[in-house]
C-alpha cells in the first residue's frame, strides 16, 4: 500500500474476535430489560473530533517518517482489525486479522514505499483528507476520509473509512476500509501460502511404503 490510510490487502474470511470494552459504561447507564436484555445504552458526552484526528496525522508523520513497524502497530492499532475491501468485479472480501497477519501482509509493501524516494516524497506532500468523524459512544468512532492520491502525473479521489477506538485516553484503529485492493489482496494471499508452503519441513514428501516383502 502506498500510506498507512490506504491499507486493504485482506483475506476473504471473516471471523470475530470478542475483545474487552477500552472503558466501562457510563455511571448513569441503566440495562435494558425485556427483549432489550444485556443492552446498555450509551450517551455520546464528549466529541473530541480532533483527538481522534490528531491521532490518525501523528500516525501518518511516524510512517512517513520511518518509525519501525512494531512500533508503530503497539502504539496506533487495537488487533485484532476489521479488514474490509472489493476487487474489480466489485466483489466485497472481509477478515479480521491479527497483529502478526497484518504485519505479514503490510509490511513488504511499507518497506517498497520506504525504499522508493520519490513515491515516500509524493506521499509526504500530498494534502489532508477531507474526513468526517462520527462518535458512535465516547470511545467508538467512525473516521470517513476523501482524499486526492497522486497516480503518476495525474490524481485519483480515494475514499475510504477507519473504525477507531478509545484505550487508555489514546485513540487506535479498530478497522481499515478501503475499496479496490481485492485483486491484490488474493495475489498477496496465494503467495504468502506458497511460502508457507516452502518452509523447511513444510514440503510435501512421498510416504514410506510399510507393506513388508512377502517371504520366498
């Protein structure tokens, strides 16, 4: 991917992780009863949009700025993510995917754009998306972004969409939404189980045959 909001090389599995709550409810908040029961109602008391803004630069600026991956993945992601894409055909592929998934998939990509001074260039100056943030509870928000990538000499509107997350006072991705990378996510995907395959011990082997030689 060509900047860390652009990320959607996915799997086309989905399954769901059940993670603690980044904080407890409210003090003023009452269980729903009836058909409601387990429902807790959440009131929205502080939208700090630019907290959650603040955080998504800070995240940029670390990535341009070559900040190790590890790093940066403890400080700005809350895994598992949401991982959300379509190719071509406009066929939709979904995957929640861990810490060490996530880093298999984004890494030799974040290293290419390292190592390409003129594309790290065009990155660092591209201008702010235009983003909305919509809070879902005090520490649940839907980031949508719009923003103007170059391609070559020209420039392509992108859009895409992150989940975040409140842990701590500090706001992290929850979920990366971006359409278009689907096609390369399945290329990426066959190679990573080719490699997995090439691994010593891995490789496929012709069983021993353990029929005995009948006796003359």
């Amino acid at each position: 991917m060509k900047k860390l909001a652009l990320i959607g090389a996915v799997v086309s599995a989905i399954a769901f992780a059940a993670d603690k709550p980044a904080m407890a409810p409210a003090a003023d908040a009452k269980p729903m009863g009836g058909m409601m029961e387990g429902w807790t109602p959440r009131k929205v008391t502080k939208e700090d949009k630019k907290a959650v803004t603040d955080a998504m630069e800070a995240m940029h600026k670390d990535m341009m700025g070559g900040m190790a991956m590890d790093a940066m993945m403890s400080k700005y992601y809350s895994f598992p993510i949401f991982m959300m894409t379509d190719d071509k055909e406009g066929v939709v592929m979904t995957n929640m995917a861990t810490a060490e998934q996530w880093k298999k998939m984004m890494e030799p990509n974040m290293k290419a754009m390292a190592d390409n001074k003129e594309m790290h260039d065009q990155m660092a100056k591209m201008p702010k998306p235009k983003s909305d943030v919509f809070f879902l509870t005090d520490t649940m928000a839907v980031v949508t972004s719009k923003m103007q990538m170059p391609m070559g000499k020209e420039k392509m509107e992108v859009r895409n969409s992150m989940l975040m997350v409140n842990e701590g006072g500090a706001w992290k991705v929850k979920g990366e939404m971006e359409g278009g990378w689907g096609d390369m996510a399945k290329k990426q995907m066959e190679e990573m189980k080719k490699a997995e395959m090439a691994k010593p011990g891995t490789e496929m082997k012709p069983k021993a045959d353990a029929t005995q030689p009948m006796k003359k």
